[in-house]
C-alpha cells in the first residue's frame, strides 16, 4: 500500500522568505510526527499530533516554525521568515498508535541561501 | 529517554554477517530496545525491537544481553543494499499523552563491500 510521501522533496528558500512542507500520513493512522535532520547527525524530534491535536511541540526550534493537522490526516510545517541555519531534511513519520513502529516518508530537503 | 553509545562506522564484506552493537548502561526496566536504519535519500524505517529475549524477523536478529545493558543487532547475510546509518534506540513502555517521539543518536554508518 502507498506509504508516507512528502511534498516538496527539495525546497530552495531565500533568507526571510515563508515555507510550507507537506505531509501525507499513511491512511488511518493516529499518530503523526515531524523531525528535523541536519547533515551528518540523527534526526531530531520536532513535534507530534494525535489525530487533530498537537500533543507535544517541546522540539520546535522557535516561534517561527508552525504545524497543523487540522482534519487529523494531512499535516503541514510551516517555517516563518526562513534562516540558514533551518537548512535541513524535515522528515514526516506516522504510526496507527503513539508506541507502534513508526513510518517515515522520504523527507523534504530544505536549503536556504 | 536513556542514552545509548554505538560506533561511529563498520565495515562488513557481501554474503557475510554483521553484527552491530550497542551500549545502553542507563536502560530501565520499562525500556524497549529498537532499531532503525536509514538507506541514503531515505527516511529511516523499522528494523525490529526487543524488551529481554532475543528477536528474529525476516529483517534481522536481536540479541539482548542477560542484563540488557547492551544489545546486538545481526544482519545474517549482508547485502549492498544493507549500506545504511543504524539506529539504536530505547523507548519507554508507558508513555503519556505527549506521544512517545524517538530520540535518535548518531549511528553506526556500515559500509558493504562486494
């Protein structure tokens, strides 16, 4: 079946400029989470949703990073006035329960010059 | 979530088995032991976890020590295709409502030689 997918792969920003990344869950699943990924290093958690509900955003960097899920499937990562050092892979995973194994979509990969 | 310690990199030939340790001194009682990996381009994806016994799946093994501070993971017959970051990684058995995120750490990159 289809599996976690991602829109864009790859996003080129310029400094300032708002960005929006797409995340489509694999069907039916509750839980929903956003990572951020520098170059060389393991992911990081970012935040996480439970259907609709954003039970946990302790990991967004700042004020300027944004998620929603407002129907409980699709979610979008909004980052505000963009700077380099957000220049990562921003991956998306999702799972039918918060302690199930978790699926990840193929990540968009953000530069920002 | 308890820390865990693996090696940056390891080397393994084709055909031949792997083993990928890690170190996890700190784990509780409540820790699962789980391991991911991630394929270049490619967000990471579920290997196989474990809580104390050994665990197979068509994927790998998982061998826990009888103390479980450390695990090993064993790829019975590595293929280039098994070229990747691994993961090791504990995750509570209870979780509250905040969901239970996983806190991934460096990894052990393996490179696959033909």
């Amino acid at each position: 079946g289809a599996g976690v997918s991602q829109s864009p792969r790859y996003k080129v920003a310029k400094r300032g400029q708002d960005v929006a990344l797409r995340c489509d869950p694999i069907s039916g699943h509750v839980s929903l989470f956003w990572y951020q990924q520098a170059l060389g290093q393991g992911p990081e958690f970012l935040t996480y949703f439970q259907n609709e509900a954003q039970l946990d955003k302790s990991g967004l960097p700042s004020d300027r990073f944004f998620a929603e899920r407002p129907e409980g499937s699709v979610s979008t990562l909004k980052i505000q006035r963009t700077q380099q050092e957000d220049s990562a892979v921003y991956l998306c995973a999702s799972s039918p329960t918060p302690t199930y194994e978790q699926y990840f979509g193929p990540g968009t990969r953000l530069t920002v010059t | 979530d308890a820390k865990t310690t693996q090696p940056n990199s390891m080397e393994s030939n084709e055909e031949e088995p792997v083993h990928l340790p890690c170190n996890h001194s700190t784990i509780s009682g409540t820790d699962y032991i789980h391991w991911y990996r991630q394929l270049p381009s490619q967000g990471p994806e579920y290997v196989i976890h474990g809580l104390t016994s050994n665990v197979n799946n068509r994927m790998a093994s998982l061998a826990i020590a009888e103390d479980r501070k450390s695990s090993t993971l064993i790829l019975h017959r590595a293929t280039l295709r098994d070229a990747a970051v691994y993961y090791c990684i504990l995750r509570g058995v209870f979780f509250n409502q905040a969901g239970t995120a996983l806190i991934f750490g460096k990894g052990t990159t393996l490179s696959v030689s033909s």
